[in-house]
C-alpha cells in the first residue's frame, strides 16, 4: 500500500459527461502529479500541484482541469468525455517540488466512457 | 526532451533465473532521476528503485538492482531469482524538471512473464 488513495476505482460513463477523480496523497506529502495511461498513448503526465498551486501542465487536455485543495487532496475534473478519454488514471504524491523524491502512486481509477 | 526507450515489448524467463530488463534514455541535463516501477495485473503502480545521476554505486532494493551505465546512458533494472509473483509490467521513468516542478516521463514498459 503506497498510501495514496484514489476514488472512485471504476468509473462507467456515457459521452458527454463530467465525471471528477479524487486524490489523497501520502501524509506529509506536498505534491501531487495526474497521470493518464491509456493503450495507444502509454503513460502520460497530466498536470502537478504543490502546496494548493499548479506547478507543471503536460498534455492535459483543455476539457480536463484539476485542483489542490488546502487538506491537499486533489480532484481531476474531465468533461465533454469522449470515448478517447477511456483509460487508467493515476494519481502520485511526492515530498516536494523539486528533488530526488520518489513519486507514490495510488490505485488508479479506470474510466470507461461509452 | 527528455525520452526513455524500453526495446523488450515482453520477456519470459524460467522461476528463479536473474533477468535483466533494458532502459535507455536520453537528456541534456547533468542531474536526473531514473526510476523503475511494477504495474502488475491489478493495475497499480509499485515504486521499485530509483537511482540519482550523481550517484556513485549502482542502486539495490532487496532482489532488485539497477545497473547504471551513465556513458552508455542505460539504467537497466536486474532481478535476481525471479519468482511468480514478478510477473508484471514493468516501466522506466526518467524525473524531468521543468521550470522548478518535475514531473516522470516513462518508457512503453515491458511485460515480463515468469515461467514455473
């Protein structure tokens, strides 16, 4: 157990819905990174936040936005979902903004979006 | 950019044989972080060793070691007498930082089959 915890773990939605994605990072943890792992694309990097402020935007997608709040969980929040966006979303936490630090990944949560 | 090339799509070994599974990368930068991770069936991502550019020995974590080669720029991950249970995907990951934030850039990952 890595000790970041992501809900919902399935997700079953039809095209052109919102649906939100919530994170808790590790305790004491300051930064959170969303990544996307779909079949074609790999892992990609979605977007980082430390401390409550974006730090980093990979290839996040205009429709997706996330947050940090000040207990320092995140949600990503998807809308206009196509049937492209169906894939395995994870949520990481770190010890800070930049280092060495290891990156702790939760369970992920599985998006179909049919 | 930074990039990670893992050139074994899938690998299958006989229980309790050492494997050794292939990373290499590309970066300008002189400090950087490579790191391995096992995805197994279920889905998660399990953080297994990390290895710092500036680090002088090569990175071990209980079965597994990381065999770095800064000049040929491969990272290699070795495990030593592979059980069932390693039977997973398992990704390279590289730490870019950008503009003071880091994030992973990670390899296609090889699935490795462990043979009874």
């Amino acid at each position: 157990d890595s000790g970041v915890t992501q809900t919902p773990k399935h997700l079953i939605t039809a095209t052109g819905q919102r649906v939100t994605l919530r994170c808790s990072p590790r305790s004491g943890d300051l930064s959170v990174y969303w990544y996307q792992q779909s079949l074609d694309q790999g892992l990609q990097f979605l977007i980082q936040y430390y401390n409550g402020e974006e730090r980093a935007k990979g290839n996040i997608l205009e429709r997706f936005s996330a947050q940090q709040f000040p207990d320092l969980h995140s949600e990503l929040n998807l809308s206009s979902l196509e049937l492209g966006d169906s894939a395995l979303y994870f949520c990481a936490s770190s010890g800070g903004g930049v280092g060495p630090y290891e990156q702790y990944f939760g369970p992920g949560t599985r998006l179909t979006v049919t | 950019a930074q990039k990670i090339t893992q050139t074994q799509p899938g690998m299958f070994v006989q229980e309790k044989e050492a494997v050794t599974l292939d990373c290499t990368y590309d970066t300008s930068d002189q400090s950087y972080g490579l790191f391995w991770y096992k995805q197994p069936s279920s889905g998660e991502m399990i953080f297994l060793i990390y290895q710092g550019s500036y680090d002088e020995q090569n990175a071990t974590e209980g079965r597994y070691s990381l065999n770095f080669q800064k000049a040929r720029k491969s990272a290699n991950l070795v495990i030593s007498a592979s059980q069932l249970g390693d039977s997973a995907m398992y990704f390279c990951a590289m730490r870019e930082v950008i503009q003071g934030a880091q994030k992973l850039v990670f390899g296609q990952g090889t699935r490795l089959t462990i043979n009874p």
